[in-house]
C-alpha cells in the first residue's frame, strides 16, 4: 500500500478540508454546504409518483388493403404488415401491450402538412376500379402506385399516427409502436413519392405542436432511404430535430438529392436543427449504427432534451432487405430505440416506414416493441469494427455542428485541421414519366433460406421477457453493527435503511424480488483474498477496544470492531444472492444495498473503508460459476478501485473501467495506478481503462460525456455477459467527501444507458457515498431505471470543462492501441504532444 507510513488524517479533519474546498470553488463563503443540497433533490423528488405505464400498440388489418393490382411482386406490399403482426403474436407481444383505437386523419390534419390539391388528388383515387387509370396516374409521381383503398388506408394511417402520439401525450400509454401502411417519410406538400402519400411522422409532430405543451420533438429516422419530405417540412424550424441516418453514396442512391448530404443543416431559426447522417457505402454493420449513436446522437439529444421522440422506423437498413444492401441485425434495432427511451421521459412513439426482407422486416419490428415494453435487449455480436466510411462520414458531420451543438465544441473530436467535403456526383436528368412495373430492387431468395446468417441470427438470438425485473438483497444487521467509534464517520450503518426508506417512499419495495441475505463462504471470499487476510478478520471478534484501535493503525482509512467480520460476509453474500438470481434468469437485473464497501480491499489486506471486495468476488464468482466468458465492472465511486483493478489486470475476460477522482494520484488512495496510463498486464492489457478527473467540481454533463465518448463504445465492442457496477455515490451533489455535483438522475441516466448491456443483466453494488439523502436518492433513481421508469431530464451546461476534455483525450489516446471505437477522435500523434502521470 501506497501510504501505510504516512501519518493519516482523521476522517473529521479529511471532512472538514472537503467542506472548505466546496465552499472555495463554488464561492459560496456566506453560506453552509448543504444550504443548496435540497434543490438538487427536487428533479428527483418530482419523479416520486411516475412509474412505467403501459406500451401502446396501434394496427388495423385494413393496412392489408393497399397493394399494387397489376405488380403482385412489388415490395410495398401487405405481406410487410401480414409478416410483423404474425412474428409479434408468435412471441407474445402483441398481448402485452395497450391497443390503441384507429382513425382517419381529418382533412384539417392533413392540410398542416400537405396542400389540398394534393389531398383531392389521392381522394379522386378511392374506389376507382380501373388499373389502368390507375397505373396511368402512377406513372406521374416516382415509385407510386394507387389502388382503390389508398385513399382510405393514407387516412386511417395518419390517423393513427396522431392517435398514438396523443396517448403518449394524454399519460394513457408510456410509448407505442405504429404498425402503418403505406410509409410517409418521403411524402412532400404537393407530392406523393416513394411509396408514401402522407407524411405521417411530420403530421404527428405538428398536431402535438399544436395541441399540447410540447416544444421540442426529435424525429429519429433511420429508415435507409432520406426522408427528404419530412426535413423539409421541418427545415426551418427549431422545435423539431430532424436526424436522419440514410444511404447516400455521394447521391447515386434513392432519392438522389444533394439536400441528402452532410451540409445541409437547416434554414434559418432551424439552422442545425437538421442532421443528415449519409452513408457512402453499402454493407454497414451494427457497429457502424451504434457508432453514430454514441458519437452523434447521443450527445446531441443529451444536449437538445427534447419532450418526445418520434421514430421513423424503417426495417430496410436490416440484413437481407434488397432495397438497402446494409447489415443491420435485428437486435441492433432494440438496443437503437433502448438508448433513446431515457430521453423525454420514455416518451417514445414508433412509426413503421420502409422494410422489404419480410424476415428482417418482422424480427426487426418484433424485437423493437419488446425493447419498448421492456425486456432485455439481445446481446450482439460485436465482431465487426465501425468501417472506414462511417468515420469519414462522422466527421464530416461532426465538422457541420460544430457550431450549432456544444456538445461537439471539445478539442478531442476533429483536429483543428479537418475539412469536409462532399462528393455529389449524380446527374442524371430528372423523370417526367416514371415507370410503374418491375422498378425495384428484387429479393434473392437464396440469401434468407434456413440456412442463412439471417435464420441463423434469428434462431440464435436469446430472448428473455423475465418477469422480477429487479432483485435486491440487504440485511439489517448491516444497518446495525459495525460502526466507528469516531464521532461522524461518513461510513456509517444508516446508509442502509436510508435508501431502504427512500425506495418505500417512492413506492418501489413492493415492485423488487427481495433476496433472503446470506453471508459469504470462506471459500467464497477466497476468490478474491487470501486465507491469511481472511483468517485476520475472522478472528476479529476475539479482540479489546484498545486492541482493535491498535489493529486498525495497520490499514490505511479503516476502522474495526467486533462485529466487521460478520458485516463484511454479510455485504459479500447479499451481492452473490443478487448475482445468482440474476444469472438464474429468476430476475432481470439487480440492486445490492450492502456496507461496508469493498472495492479499495485488495488481496491481503483491508483499506479504504473496506475489509472483503465484493464485486471482486463476485465477478470471479460469476466466471467460475457460471463459465461468463465477460463481465464488465463498471466503478463510478469518486474514489480509484485500486483492490478491484488489481483483482483483474491481468485478467481479459474482465473490463475494469473506473471514473474517479484523481488529482495527479493526491486523492484517495493517492496510486498512480489510478492512472489514465494504467491499462492492465500481460493477456489482461486493455481490459483496465481508467477515467481519471485531475480537478473538483465535475458534474451530470461530463458523466454523461465519458458514458458516450468512451463507456459505451467500449462496452459495445467487449460485449460483456454481465455488468456489475461499483456504484459509489461520493461523487454526488453534497458528499463531503467527492467534491463533485453528479445528481441523482444524472445516476438514473447512467444505470439506463448501461441496462441494454449484458442482456439486462446489470448489478448495482452499494460502494461509497456519505451523504446519506443524496445517496438514497441516487439509489433510488438507479433502481427506477432498471424498472424501466421514466427517468428526470437533465440540465446539461456543454461543453464539458477543459479539465475533462483534456482526460478524455488522455484517456482515448492511450486506450486507441486496444479499442477500435477510437477511431473516430483526435488522437495526439507525435511524442511532443506526450503527457506525463502528473500533468
């Protein structure tokens, strides 16, 4: 240990140092610390009576109406509706959900969006029996065909359009999906294009502009065709974020617009307020979607906080669609809307555009309603890295927005150098007459037999509807024994019942599986501590007062009494009573309530607070019990998990990633191993990633920033089986200890990002965090994220400070050797640019 002979503060004195550095940094000498605490709280406390309600649904078999009379092959046809309800019913969803009454849209509804000639154009249609006249009148508009039920069926489509979104916005329904046809994406004003008549996404959006007390909507679209019609209803208009993510190939791919590219940002008051993500090759995997998720998205939406999100939910950038030629799963399209659903309270509603793999198609649209009511999301094969065009295109985006979105203001994205280009290379003069007869893409049916990637994804892929979704073991004695006999000490038994109270007064306790505790097994323990360590603390109990006052001068920050031993097993086997149910698949995830700590206890000795390292031994427990091939532990207590990062450096099937306070290794524990440098040994390198903050004072903006930049794209590219979080609160608002002002919700947003890991197998083990209001809340708002509630929106202050931007970079130049995701920064190149441990 790094300061066994150095003469150690009192815990009062470290108390009372932290205090006078809170009021120094934050200039606030005329008042006391916890004089502003309490409002930190309200965001949370707003929250207390808002638990998950149910998933609405909206389908009609009338959308089997709508076909081409003289093309039976065409691939906007009924089949696509057919196939999704047929593969919802057979996994049971449909059940599971709150159906929603269908309606036609208004001619008043339309007329927000679209001109009323346009309208009396498909209105003329209803009912005409003739093909030709019909085939005739296609011919005027690209890729269109009319049938007698058109008409009726643009309506009834719209019309449930806007019904679903008014549940949303009425509280009747928490999300919902649409399962529409025809798609409207592409329909403009005054014409029909692409399949779509009504552009029912943007006529959505401007009813609830209109109707309720909603002023920022984001419109996620990631269907594999532009939606060109929906940005340019919105072009110029900040309420709505349009993001579109589409093949492009410099234009030579449907729809062939230049509007379609990177440059095109907005128009006045909408300037950035439109996101065009094009993609300039074809066969773009899972890791090349998420990619853009965490770089762009993400952050973006972070910073925009809108009040609901509108999904244009195309299918046709799924493996085998003919039209789009990507390689999207469809499990990539749960994880896509999971990582969305924490933003605008978990008011999400998704609309069905394109899609034309009839098996894609269904597994995508099936597996995106589980992911809205819920359950798990499917663990992905992260084999493929983001491909070289995406970075390009990433940056170029990036390079747009700069100066719209703060977010993208950071020294660590682009290098100073950078220009974008754009390469818009199709000129091909414009049809007058379209044609209506074999104009499409055609399926090769030999590409999703049985014996296909695509079956074979399908029949391989888990999925789990778990009904406990979240565990939680404690034990009283916890909250009981074990206490110091210096006055104050932060690490004390009523952080227990505290967040035991604050879950019964957010009405959460009835709503958890609670575990019967145990202590942990010698041979337990022994995963992670020697016998000599573990024989020491056995025989605790034997000691005086004065003799365990003497004892303790041994550790550094650790006290020890009578009843440390039993405690300490006691925090141990609650957290594998939570990890086995967990992987027993009894629960979905799981909450540790446990002291004291574990994760300073290293092999032979205890430090820190801590005697036994209870993720430690749960982690090696889970790998030798259950043959986990990867466990991601995931430490956010304000302090470096030095025992925890030693248990596993050497150690590849484990990912040690630590957020903590380090100020150039002066903080506790004071180890250069906290490092940004440290990055594990022998097979193990790689696998320690270390976040290391060299100043005070962070907060929810640059939490969130690390969990987009660097947590998540790593955690997607190791693809853990199990996430076990270090979940310390002393970097919390308040803590007397931390010096940070992370809220609590900021805690809740964290947990929700990490639950579409692991299958949902993610643990949360009570470490740090001494003020004990703003630990029960945090815990509180971790334990209603993994129950799927809505979460509070954050207040975030982007860009991230300048210390932070400058750990960011540290860190991605350094883990850049072992993890494709960092392709995407701007790495340092050159020795000059070096840093040292202590810079």
């Amino acid at each position: 240990m790094e300061n066994q002979n150095k003469v150690k503060p009192t815990t009062s004195a470290l108390i009372a140092a932290r205090k006078k550095e809170f009021l120094e940094t934050n200039s606030m000498k005329g008042l006391q610390l916890y004089d502003h605490v309490q409002d930190d709280f309200k965001n949370a406390r707003s929250f207390i009576d808002k638990s998950i309600k149910s998933t609405g649904i909206i389908y009609d078999d009338q959308f089997s109406n709508h076909l081409c009379a003289w093309d039976m092959k065409y691939p906007e046809n009924p089949q696509r509706y057919e196939s999704i309800i047929k593969r919802c019913n057979e996994l049971g969803l449909i059940e599971r959900c709150l159906k929603i009454q269908c309606r036609n849209a208004t001619n008043d509804e339309l007329l927000m969006k679209h001109s009323q000639s346009i309208i009396d154009k498909l209105k003329s249609t209803d009912n005409t029996q003739s093909v030709d006249i019909l085939q005739a009148l296609s011919s005027k508009y690209d890729a269109i065909y009319f049938h007698p039920s058109t008409y009726k069926q643009s309506l009834l489509a719209t019309g449930s359009s806007i019904e679903l979104v008014k549940a949303i916005c009425e509280n009747k329904i928490q999300n919902g999906m649409a399962f529409i046809r025809p798609p409207g994406h592409h329909a403009m004003k005054s014409e029909f294009c692409g399949y779509c008549f009504f552009n029912n996404v943007a006529i959505a959006a401007e009813y609830v502009l209109r109707h309720y007390s909603v002023s920022k909507i984001l419109i996620v679209d990631w269907d594999v065709h532009h939606g060109q019609a929906t940005q340019q209803m919105f072009y110029d208009d900040p309420r709505v974020l349009y993001f579109s993510i589409h093949r492009y190939e410099h234009g030579q791919f449907w729809p062939n617009l230049r509007e379609s590219d990177w440059d095109f940002t907005g128009n006045g008051d909408g300037q950035g307020f439109n996101i065009n993500v094009p993609l300039n090759a074809t066969g773009m995997k899972d890791a090349d979607y998420l990619a853009i998720f965490h770089q762009i998205l993400l952050p973006v939406a972070s910073e925009f906080q809108p009040d609901l999100i509108l999904i244009s939910s195309g299918y046709d950038a799924a493996l085998g669609c003919p039209e789009g030629e990507m390689e999207v799963t469809p499990a990539c399209y749960a994880h896509l809307v999971r990582s969305l659903m924490g933003f605008a309270c978990g008011r999400v509603a998704v609309l069905l555009e394109g899609g034309y793999c009839l098996k894609s198609l269904a597994e995508g649209a099936a597996l995106t309603l589980k992911s809205l009511l819920g359950d798990p999301c499917p663990l992905l094969d992260m084999t493929s890295n983001p491909c070289n065009s995406i970075v390009q295109t990433i940056q170029n985006v990036i390079f747009a927005h700069q100066k719209y979105w703060k977010c993208f203001q950071v020294d660590f994205l682009l290098n100073q150098s950078f220009r974008a280009v754009s390469m818009y290379s199709y000129y091909e003069e414009p049809l007058t007459v379209f044609p209506t007869f074999d104009c499409y893409p055609t399926q090769d049916i030999s590409k999703i037999d049985e014996n296909s990637v695509l079956q074979h994804l399908i029949s391989e892929t888990q999925l789990l509807n778990i009904n406990n979704k979240v565990c939680v073991s404690f034990d009283l004695i916890m909250d009981q024994k074990h206490e110091s006999s210096e006055s104050g000490h932060p690490e004390c038994p009523g952080r227990i019942s505290a967040i035991l109270n604050m879950f019964n007064e957010f009405q959460l306790t009835n709503r958890l599986l609670i575990l019967p505790s145990r202590e942990a097994e010698e041979s337990e323990l022994l995963l992670a501590h020697s016998k000599e360590h573990i024989d020491e603390m056995s025989n605790l109990y034997k000691l005086s007062p004065s003799e365990l006052s003497e004892k303790e001068k041994c550790y550094d920050s650790v006290y020890l009494t009578t009843d440390t031993y039993k405690v300490s097993t006691l925090a141990s086997g609650c957290l594998l009573q939570v990890v086995d149910s967990v992987l027993n698949n009894e629960s979905a995830s799981g909450v540790a309530v446990i002291r004291p700590p574990g994760h300073h206890a290293e092999l032979d000795i205890a430090c820190g607070f801590c005697i036994f390292n209870s993720v430690a031994i749960a982690a090696s427990y889970a790998l030798n019990k259950y043959g986990l091939k990867r466990i991601m532990i995931l430490d956010w207590d304000i302090h470096f998990g030095n025992g925890t990062m030693r248990a596993f450096s050497s150690d590849p099937r484990v990912l040690y990633i630590s957020i903590h306070r380090y100020q150039n290794a002066k903080f506790f524990p004071c180890s250069e191993e906290g490092s940004h440098k440290v990055t594990g040994s022998g097979s193990g390198e790689g696998y320690t990633i270390n976040i290391p903050w060299n100043k005070n004072g962070m907060g929810d903006t640059e939490y969130i920033s690390v969990m987009q930049n660097i947590i998540l794209p790593i955690a997607y590219e190791f693809c853990p089986e199990l996430v076990l979080v270090s979940a310390g609160f002393d970097a919390a608002v308040g803590d007397p200890l931390g010096g940070c002002k992370v809220t609590p919700e900021c805690y809740g947003h964290l947990t929700h990002f990490l639950s579409s890991l692991a299958n949902g197998k993610v643990i949360l083990a009570l470490e740090g965090g001494y003020n004990i209001d703003a630990v029960s809340y945090c815990m509180t708002m971790c334990t209603k994220a993994l129950l799927g509630d809505p979460l509070p929106p954050l207040d975030l202050e982007f860009p991230i400070c300048k210390n932070a931007q400058k750990t960011i970079k540290r860190v991605v130049n350094v883990q850049k050797n072992y993890w494709s995701c960092f392709k995407f920064f701007n790495y340092e190149r050159t020795s000059k640019h070096s840093f040292s441990v202590n810079d």
